[in-house]
C-alpha cells in the first residue's frame, strides 16, 4: 500500500505497448501502486536504445523473445510522486534517474557485488517485463538515484548509456596515457571515449559512418578515422573496446592492439566470430565482455552534474508516446544519435 502521495494521482495512465513485431499502440493501463520499498515516479524523459528498436524490428534480441505486448524502454528519469511503505530515504517530488535492472538481493552474484550477472535479474523492456515508455513506473526506491537540479531530465535518462561507458572503462583496466581504440560512434562509443579522455587515455574514435565523427572531438576523441580505410598512422594501442557489435571491427581492433593488450566487447550483433587463436596467443591478449553495469550511478551522476560529459548534446530528437515509432526509427536518420521519448 502506498503511504504518502504529492495529490490525488489518477487512476489510469497512457502506455505505447508494442503489440507485436513492427507494430505499436498506445493503450490506457492503470497506474500502479508502490509496494514496500517501492516509490511511483512520473517518467519525464526516457532514451532510446538500440535494443528498443532490434525488438520493434526483429521481435527478440538472442533469446529474449517478444511473444506478448510489452511496453519498451529502459532509460527512464522521473519525478518520484508517491512512496511506498518503509521509504525513509527517498522524498516526494524529487528528481530521479531510474536504475533499470532489479537483482535478487540474495542471490550468489549480488552478494558478489556483480548484481548485473544475477540471472535472475528484472530488467525493463526485456520480455517478459515491461519497460517504460508509459507515464506512470513503480521501482524500488534503492534503484532511484537523486539527480540534482544541474543535471536536466534528458540527462538524467542517459546516465544509463553512461553506465555502459563507466562498465566498459572498468573492463579495459584504462590508465593514464593508454592508446585506446574505441569501434562505434554512436552514442555508447562516444560516451566510452569521452570516459576513457577523462581516465587520461588518448582516444581514437572510428565508424562506417564519417559524419557521426564530426563530433568525436567533443566526446573525447584525440583521432578519428573512417572504417575500411587505414588510419592515418598504425599505432598499436593498449586497449581496444568494440562498440559496434561488428565482427570486421572486432578482428580489426584485435589486430591492432599490442602485446597484453585488453580487448573489451560491449556492442552486440555479432553472435559469433572466428577468434585468431596464435595472434591472442602470440601478444597475449585479453579478451573481455561487458553485461549492462553494477554500482556505476553515482559516478555517473557526478560527471553529469559537473559538465565533465555533455550528455544533452547527444539528444538528437524528442518524441511523445504517441511517436514512439519514429523515435525507434530515428538512428536512421542523418545526423542521428540520440532520440527521447518524453511522455
């Protein structure tokens, strides 16, 4: 039962639910009620992922199959607009980013400090648990983070994205001075070349798609380089993070990485690959995966809020709930990176 509310709430909210492969619909749904623990928050700003649109477009990402309606959406900030019973430390009308993942607190890996690799884990918008292109979300109150009032709602949203950046960082083991090549400018490979400038390292950004490097130097990039061409020089670098999801660009950063060089795979798309067994071998590489993120909110919100990441300038588009289809069409889009649905 709810215990405390900011007014009288209404009973019903405006959902855009994806109903089957390719196709969406808004529908009235009720708004839900925190239970203990829980808070309600009013979603203000909610960023769109590529696995929203692999799930509009394709119906399942692996073996996550979309085989009943299910609302997306998994970058979500709101307002917190009631409390559920037992919330002490959370307060009516603040401002939060939503972390979206909900571990078993007793399972193996959250004890282990890795709730991320629970597998039991409840994450939005991953079948069969709805996400939150809606109006109205209930979430417990532990995984709603504070965000001050310099960080705007868009951002606010988009510390999921940087959490993948802070992960990836993390998994590279970046120090200061590290050559490192990130594959992938869209906005999880700019946001992990703008974290890794920030660790110290020396940033070369590259993509199939030359105009999305127009901004690589704001994002951290000392060099950008066009996939499929050669770079301008043939340095070997100290770690490689794949943020493509391209089994060309996977091989392709392998191949450039010097001896105990950390290989880090974050995009998805290539299900499998053929690994050059004698040159991991031979340089002794180290090869990674990244899954989602654990304890990344609080550094994230504090690069947010003292302007060390631009997290607004990677909004490109904003959308209702009723445009949910353009938001997840819009990467397509020229000079796309970044669409937000603000119900």
């Amino acid at each position: 039962m709810s215990t405390q509310a900011t007014s009288a709430l209404p009973n019903s909210m405006t959902a855009s639910v994806l109903v089957r492969q390719g196709e969406l619909r808004t529908e009235q749904r009720p708004v839900p009620t925190p239970g203990p623990g829980d808070v309600l928050v009013r979603i203000t700003s909610v960023g769109v992922c590529g696995s929203d649109t692999h799930y509009f477009t394709e119906g399942r990402i692996g073996p996550y199959v979309v085989d009943a309606p299910l609302v997306l959406g998994h970058e979500p900030a709101g307002v917190i607009v009631a409390l559920g019973d037992g919330v002490k430390d959370r307060t009516l009308g603040q401002r939060v980013s939503l972390e979206p993942g909900i571990p078993d607190p007793r399972s193996k890996q959250t004890l282990a400090g890795c709730y991320n690799l629970d597998p039991g884990v409840r994450f939005f918008a991953t079948p069969p648990i709805d996400g939150v292109f809606s109006e109205y979300a209930v979430h417990p109150a532990a995984f709603c983070h504070p965000v001050p009032d310099s960080v705007s709602d868009d951002a606010a949203a988009l510390l999921e994205p940087l959490s993948v950046a802070l992960a990836a960082r993390a998994a590279g083991k970046i120090q200061i001075g590290d050559a490192v090549l990130v594959a992938g400018a869209g906005p999880i490979g700019l946001l992990i070349a703008n974290v890794a400038q920030l660790a110290g390292a020396i940033v070369t950004l590259t993509d199939v798609r030359a105009e999305r490097l127009t901004v690589a130097q704001k994002y951290g990039a000392a060099h950008t380089f066009t996939a499929g061409e050669p770079p301008p020089v043939e340095p070997e670098f100290d770690v490689f993070i794949d943020a493509s999801g391209s089994e060309r660009a996977i091989l392709g950063g392998l191949a450039r990485l010097a001896p105990r060089g950390h290989c880090v795979l974050v995009g998805m798309g290539a299900d499998t690959i053929s690994l050059p067994v004698p040159l991991v071998q031979g340089r002794e590489l180290v090869i990674t995966g990244t899954f989602r993120y654990a304890n990344t909110w609080p550094t994230a919100i504090a690069l947010a809020a003292s302007g060390q990441i631009d997290l607004d300038g990677l909004v490109t588009s904003t959308h209702g709930l009723d445009d949910v289809e353009a938001a997840l069409k819009a990467g397509t889009n020229p000079g796309a990176l970044k669409a937000v649905v603000r119900p």
